[in-house]
C-alpha cells in the first residue's frame, strides 16, 4: 500500500459525490469515483483501494448489495456506508453485513475523514 489513501466514492448524486471527491482531495486522498454500484463493482476487480465510502439507496443495485458482493470478493476492504433519509437501519443493517460503520448525510468532512483513517488501521 502506498502512503496516498486511496478511497472509492460510490453515489449517484453525482453533484453530491465529485464534491466529496474534492474535499478529500485538498486533504491528501486519492479519491475515485463510481456513480452506481455496477460502476463501483468494476472499479474493484481492476483496481485497489484502501477504503470504500458507499451510499445506501442508490437506483438499481443498492449499497447493501454492493456491500455483499465486496464482503464475499475481498472480505478485509473496509467499507463505510452513507445514508440520508434519517434512517439508521439501513446503517445498523450495513454493520451487520460486515460493513466498518456509517455515516449519516449531510456528513461532517472531518469525521468521514477520522473514520478512513480508523478503517485503514484495522485493516492492516
């Protein structure tokens, strides 16, 4: 692993997601950019991340799906679970499937950022 973080944004709001990208990357993270899970799925059987920040409610395949097939693919990628809505069981239901924790949107840039960070020392 390089010292770079590298991190896979997956979220259809793509407004939403390309900022994110930015703000991460004015504090030192490689961050990539999948718009579904179809995208974000490809991503990972050509490249390498350290971490995956992944929505929730996406149309089409959900992130919990998305979270089961990187569980069963490469079971020690940490994964951080985005939701809006207000709703914490799709969070608590993420955990369950093995998923490093949740956040809760709008997110605070400062605490995503902790939490990679915290996800990367476990996995190593």
């Amino acid at each position: 692993m390089s010292d770079e973080l590298r991190v896979l944004l997956v979220d259809d709001e793509e407004e939403f997601v390309r900022t994110l990208a930015e703000r991460l990357e004015i504090r030192g993270v490689k961050a990539l950019v999948a718009l579904d899970g179809g995208e974000a799925i490809n991503f990972l059987e050509e490249g390498d991340v350290d971490v995956v920040v992944l929505d929730v409610r996406m149309p089409g395949m959900s992130g919990l799906e998305v979270l089961r097939h990187i569980k069963e693919t490469r079971p020690h990628l940490p994964v951080i679970l985005l939701t809006g809505h207000g709703d914490t069981r799709d969070g608590i239901e993420g955990m369950r499937l093995g998923a490093f924790d949740y956040l809760m949107k709008p997110l605070n840039i400062d605490t995503l950022m902790e939490k990679l960070f915290e996800a990367t020392r476990m996995k190593q």
